[in-house]
C-alpha cells in the first residue's frame, strides 16, 4: 500500500493586468508548480516550468507534466488553500486544453489527482481560529506555520545576481521574495525571457533559479504543517 503523499503549489502571472476576481482564471496563467513526494523519507521536491509563452499550448504541456509527476508517485495531494485557487485554476486549465483539442484526458486526470485533496487551510482555520484575520476565513500559510512552529524559507534578492536597476524596472524594492512579486512582476518577466529567446543571459539564469527556489520553498513546509495538525487532530 502506497503510504506517500504529495503536495502542490502553482505560482501564477497575470499578463493582462491586475486581477478583478481571484477565481476568475481568465485572470491568470501558469508559471510554475511547485510539487513535493513525501513516503516516509526524504522528500523530493520539483519544480516544473512554463516553456513557452502565454500560448495555451504551453499551458497543456506545463499541465500534463505536473499530472504525470504526481501519478508515477502517488497519494494524496496537499495544498494550502488549493481548494480556491490551486484547484480551481488547474481544473479550469484542463478544461481549457480540452477544448481546445490539445489534451482531451485532461480534466478526468486532474480530476482524478484532486480525488483525495487535503486542504490544510481549512484544517489550520479550525486548529488555530485565533490567527485567522478579520473578514478572512483562514489563516495566511506564514501565519498557520508560526503557530505550528515550523520554519519557512526566505528567498532574498541578496542571493541572486540581479541588477538593482533590473528589480526597480520591475517594481520591486522588497529585501525578500513576496508571493505578489511573482504574480505582478517576475512570472511574467520569466515568460516573456523565454518567449523572446534571452534564455542564455546571466540574469535570466538568476531569474529562473530564483523562482525555483521560492516555488520549491513552501513544499517541505506544507508537510510539516500537515503532520502537526493531524496530531493536533488526534490529541483533540
């Protein structure tokens, strides 16, 4: 019996402009996924990238790479707050490259990978209801692991050999990586680089390992997470 479980993290772009709704998937495209395999032992983790532009071609390409990761391993999937956004935008990504006659199998695989979703936002609202914001319904994953005690991993631009003048072309002054940074900047930077063949530069280089990083950096947590509030779960 398979005891291993998987988790998932998408990171997203919003090419047309800021988004007027956070379900409305016309809003977004993918970047990239994040995605950990944990049985026990170490965990492996991935990250698999758009190669290509916004074209949905590339989306049906990124989409069945990361459903094919996930079933040669097996388990259930772990998102935080997938069942909103992670979720729903993969299910609407399949059902657009089904359409569109580029993967007909799509939506019944992910279907079929979100078969036994396990949501720790929902889990982490109920456990810690005293870190859930006013007007929110769960807490922020920073939030949830502050209070199960578990460490996240901060991606500093320091790290990275990228031009000052490059991050404020970008908007961006933060001493750290920030989710919003990806989705108004650096996503779409990291696509529109490979679109336009400057995959070959140092700071494209640094680009995509900083996204690799930060998409990578929340699966080992998202672990951790769970395996405190299932124990949480059975002291109760």
């Amino acid at each position: 019996m398979n005891e291993g479980r998987l988790a998932l993290d998408i990171e997203t772009a919003s090419p047309r402009g800021e988004p007027s709704d956070f379900q409305n998937t016309a809003d977004f495209e993918l970047v990239a996924v994040g995605l950990g395999y944990h049985d026990g032992g170490e965990t492996e983790t991935t990250v698999i990238l758009r190669d290509g532009d916004w074209e949905t071609k590339h989306t049906a390409t990124l989409l069945r790479a990361v459903v094919e990761w996930c079933e040669q391993r097996g388990g259930p999937v772990i998102t935080y707050n997938g069942e909103f956004f992670d979720e729903h935008h993969l299910r609407a990504w399949a059902t657009t490259v089904a359409e569109e006659g580029l993967w007909p199998e799509a939506p019944a695989r992910v279907d079929a990978l979100f078969s036994d979703h396990i949501d720790l936002a929902t889990l982490a609202a109920t456990a810690y209801p005293h870190a859930v914001r006013p007007n929110r319904e769960i807490p922020a994953l920073w939030k949830a692991c502050k209070e199960a005690g578990i460490d996240q991993p901060t991606v500093w631009y320091d790290d990275y050999d990228l031009p000052a003048a490059y991050l404020e072309g970008l908007g961006i002054d933060d001493a750290h990586v920030k989710g919003a940074h990806i989705g108004e900047a650096l996503g779409e930077q990291y696509v529109e680089n490979v679109a336009t063949g400057l995959e070959n530069t140092r700071t494209h280089d640094e680009l995509t390992r900083l996204v690799v990083e930060y998409a990578a950096g929340d699966i080992e947590p998202l672990f951790s997470l769970h395996d405190t509030l299932r124990r949480l779960d059975t002291e109760s």
